[in-house]
C-alpha cells in the first residue's frame, strides 16, 4: 500500500504528460473528422462527446433485439416527386456526396408530426471490398447505404435547431447491393465526376427520389439512435428499409471511384473510400420491426417437420446398415483369422458389391 502510492502518483503524471504532449505537438484542426488516421473515428469523440456516448448508430440489426410491432403503420412520402425543372444542389462535402432536398419534402407517418427532408447523402466501401454499408444485418455488410435525413419541422424552425433535439431528426437508410442497372440512382451518380473534389457542387435536375427507396417501404427496422457522422447526435428515428435495392457493378465502382475527400490540387489527395461507421454496442435497446418474420408459416413448418422425420428415418437406416455391415465385415474376418493384406481386401470388395 505505502509503496503503492507514490508509484501510482508517477504513472498518473506520465499519463498527463503523455495525453498533453500530442496536442501541444500538432493542435487538432477544427472539422478535419476522418474514416482513417490520427482523426478516424475512435478519436472522434474527444471534440464530439456524444460520438462516445448513448444510443449511437449504425447497429447490427440481429435476431436477438428484434420485436415485431403491429402499430409500425407505411411512411407517406410528400413532394418526393421533385420536377425535373427544379434543381438540386449536389455537392462533394468531404465525406460523403450529398444532395440537398427540395423544401416541399416530407415524411409523415412517424409519430403524428411532419418531417421535412433535408439532404440524401451515401456511404460505401472500395472497389477492393466493396461492402461499405452502415447497418448490418446478421452481421452482414451490403454495398452501399443511401441516408435520406429529415428533421422534426412541426416542431423545430430549421434543421440545426431539431439536430439536438429528442426526436428532432428522422432519417431513411437504403441498402444497395450489387445486381442490374439503377436508372434512379443513376440521376445523382452521372454527376459524380462534377463533384470529384471537397466543396465543388453541381445542380442537377430534380427526379421522383421515392424511386430510391427499395420495394414493400413497409416493411421496415425502427430504434432510436444518432447521426453516423460527427457530432453524433443521439437525436434520430432510423428506418432501415428490409428490402434492398440493386445497382450495377460499373455504378458501384464509379461512385467508389470518382471522388475525394480533399480539394483539387490538393498535394496528397485522398479517396473517398471506406466512408461507413463501424456498427455500435446496442445494449438495452429493442429494434422494431414493422414486419412479421416469415420464416415459419404453418405450411412450412409442417413441411419441415415432414422432412426432418424423413431425414431422421434415413439416417437410423444407414446406421443400422453401418452398423450391420461392419458387424458381417468383422464376422469374416474372424472367421479368416489373422490373414490381412493384399489377397484379403479384394476378396471382401466383392462380397460388398454383390449386398448392394
Ligand atoms: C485548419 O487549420 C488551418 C491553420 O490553422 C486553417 O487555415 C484551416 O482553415 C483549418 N481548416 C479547417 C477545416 O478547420
Ligand atoms: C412525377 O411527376 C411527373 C411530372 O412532373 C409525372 O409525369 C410522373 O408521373 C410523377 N410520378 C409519380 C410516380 O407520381
Ligand atoms: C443551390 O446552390 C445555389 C448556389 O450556391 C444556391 O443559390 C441555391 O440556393 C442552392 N439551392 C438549394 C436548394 O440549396
Ligand atoms: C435555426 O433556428 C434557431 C432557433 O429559432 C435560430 O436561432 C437559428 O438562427 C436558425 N438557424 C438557421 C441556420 O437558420
Ligand atoms: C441544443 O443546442 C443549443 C445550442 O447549441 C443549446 O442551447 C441547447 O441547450 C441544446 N439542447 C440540448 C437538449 O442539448
Ligand atoms: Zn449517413
């Protein structure tokens, strides 16, 4: 205990020299949050607490916390169909490419308010692992993940005041997998090579941004949990729609291809790839479900109990026969004695064809 003190004094002062010295060293810069290096995102939280804190997405959505919930009624999308004579900013912000959203957009259907939408963004992976979604389900990652966010507006004014807010933001989230051509999707990633740099920005016309969103949008995860970007805020209602949607190969590896996270003429230039959060603990937290697991109907079910009897009967079959031919086997060769080899085994190879 007396020795104890002092040298527990010591490693704590070397601690603090040690925590104090990198940031003496190289002050840290402002909004300069990454995927990868010194300011990925375990570090994250030193200027953005709630990144460390509660309720923090993205999760795996695993049998385990799932509930099904009957009052977990379809979404209704208002102003979704954005006339192509309107424009949309698209821009490249540095993490992701981001479209900003008509104000006539809406959700309703959450709760018994009015979300209005405010920008679309993506994350995903490289071309050498293409699997950058942000939810996972059973452990498993998809493509791509599309983010349409939206804030409380009958409530709150504008989106940075709901941003802080219990409840203050609802976000969408679609996952893309690998498999034909998206014309939808297409209407944002034909631009990607005019927002290949941090803060360029293109308008682009405005299309039926309900044609992202995959078929049966009624059935759909539901939990309370945050933004996936700094500052985290512990603010959004996630709908993670079951179904997913299919784009191309050559749409998957332009949109993990064309972009960077720095400016042009940056020196060092670096890709933007790998632009997903790592899956978050979920404890003492429920995910609800707007759908019924199908995975046992009652025809199936009893199917499976016809096949399983089937099975099981083979398998006593084959045992007793096992069983029985080794019994016959070990019988013989009693009966040869102590005669093994060569001239044994063709011998038996014989016998064993005429029993089948
Ligand atoms: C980073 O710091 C430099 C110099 O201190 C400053 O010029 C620059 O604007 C900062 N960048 C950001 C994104 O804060
Ligand atoms: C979207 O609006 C356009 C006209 O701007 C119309 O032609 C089209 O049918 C609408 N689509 C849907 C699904 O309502
Ligand atoms: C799009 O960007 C332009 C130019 O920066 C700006 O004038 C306009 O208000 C923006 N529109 C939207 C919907 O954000
Ligand atoms: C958002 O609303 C708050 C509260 O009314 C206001 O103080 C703030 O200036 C608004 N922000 C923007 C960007 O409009
Ligand atoms: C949200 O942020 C505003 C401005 O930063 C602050 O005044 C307010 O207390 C915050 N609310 C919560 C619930 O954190
Ligand atoms: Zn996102």
């Amino acid at each position: 205990m007396s020795r104890s003190g002092p040298r527990a004094a010591a490693a704590a002062l070397l601690l603090l020299i040690l925590q104090a010295q990198p940031s003496r060293a190289a002050p840290r810069n402002g909004s300069k949050w990454t995927y990868m290096g010194p300011n990925g995102e375990k570090s994250w939280s030193k200027k953005y607490p709630s990144c460390g804190g509660l309720l923090q997405s993205p999760i795996d959505l695993h049998s385990d916390i799932l509930q099904y919930n009957a009052n977990l009624g379809p979404l209704e999308f208002q102003g979704y169909n954005v006339s192509s004579s309107e424009l949309l900013n698209l821009t490249n912000n540095g993490h992701s490419v981001k479209l900003y959203l008509h104000p006539d957009m809406y959700i309703q259907g959450l709760d018994s308010h009015r979300y209005r939408a405010i920008q679309l963004h993506l994350h995903w992976g490289d071309s050498k692992e293409p699997f950058g979604s942000e939810h996972t389900i059973s452990g498993k990652h998809f493509a791509a993940e599309l983010h349409i966010v939206h804030y409380n507006s009958d409530r709150y004014p504008n989106f940075s005041a709901a941003s802080n807010q219990s409840g203050g933001l609802a976000v969408l989230a679609v996952l893309l997998e690998r498999g034909s051509f998206n014309p939808s999707y297409d209407k944002i990633f034909s631009h990607l090579q005019h927002v290949k740099y941090k803060g360029q920005q293109v308008r682009i016309p405005g299309f039926n941004i309900e044609e992202l969103l995959p078929e049966k949008p009624a059935e759909y995860y539901r939990y309370e949990g945050s933004l996936t970007t700094p500052p985290c805020s512990p603010t959004v209602l996630w709908t993670v729609f079951r179904n997913t949607v299919q784009v191309s190969q050559e749409q998957l590896l332009a949109l993990e291809t064309a972009l960077y996270c720095t400016d042009m003429g940056d020196p060092s230039p670096i890709e933007m790839v790998n632009n997903f959060r790592q899956v978050q603990k979920f404890e003492e937290r429920m995910v609800y479900i707007s759908f019924q697991q199908e995975l046992l109907t009652d025809a199936e079910l009893s199917m499976g109990i016809i096949l399983s009897v089937v099975l099981a009967g083979v398998l006593g079959i084959c045992i007793v026969l096992g069983v029985a031919i080794w019994l016959f086997r070990r019988k013989k060769s009693s009966k040869k004695g102590e005669n093994k080899g060569v001239i044994y085994k063709p011998a038996i190879k014989k016998e064993t064809e005429t029993l089948s």
